[in-house]
C-alpha cells in the first residue's frame, strides 16, 4: 500500500476495551417525580345506589384520589351530585356525562392528572392507570 497511513481497525460489538467500568459510573439521580393523580367520576342511577354503586365505592373507588358519583337527582345521603336529567336505560346517558363533564372542567379540572370515567356496572383495577 505503498507507504498510506492506515489506521488500525477498531474492535466492534462486546469487547471487554468498549464495555464501561462499572466502578467509574456515577450513580445517576432520577427527578421527584410525584404519582399521578386520578379522578374517578360513575355515573349512576338512584334506583342503584344501595347495591351496585355502594359495592363500588367500597371497592376500586377508595384506590382513586377522589371519586365523585354522578346521578339524575341529588342524594346528600350516598351522596350523589344531581344532574337534574332523566334516567333511562342509555337513552340519557350521553346527557349525563356531557354535564359530568361540566362539574368536573369547573370545579377540578386543575386538580388531577387524569379523569376516569366509569358507570355503576365497572370494576376497575386503578394501580394499573397509574
């Protein structure tokens, strides 16, 4: 090669020269991260507040950061916040939850991370959202 300087070859891939040592790494400091912070809103029926709804509020409701229940009238006993719309099977339910989302935009939107929504017939695992 007719005296080229030709630099010698680089060894590629897990030669133990390329690998760091492990006792020069610093230890790197991950940012305080705070957990997320879950809103839970059901949508419910009075007619099921005894049974479905207070199973769920015993249940995967205590895990939210707050959980809110959503019905056509208010109930100060379970407590529900009243819509003032109709019950029905479905026929309302888009109304319901546009109003839902109303209260919530007014009075938490600043608040939570994240806004689950859920009826009274779901079982949720809420450390999976998280």
């Amino acid at each position: 090669m007719n005296g080229e300087n030709i630099a010698p070859q680089q060894t590629i891939g897990n030669s133990s020269s390329n690998r760091p040592n492990p006792r020069e790494l610093s230890p790197v400091r991950l940012p305080d991260v705070k957990p997320w912070r879950i809103l839970c809103w059901v949508l419910t029926m009075e007619e099921n507040l005894d049974t479905r709804t207070r199973y769920i509020k015993t249940t995967w409701a205590r895990r939210c950061d707050k959980t809110i229940f959503f019905s056509s009238v208010e109930n100060k006993k379970f407590p529900t916040i009243g819509l003032n719309t109709s019950d029905g099977d479905r026929q309302f339910q888009a109304q319901k939850a546009i109003g839902a989302w109303r209260y919530i935009w007014k009075h938490f939107i600043n608040d939570f991370d994240f806004f689950y929504k859920a009826d009274d017939d779901t079982y949720a695992v809420i450390e999976n959202l998280r």
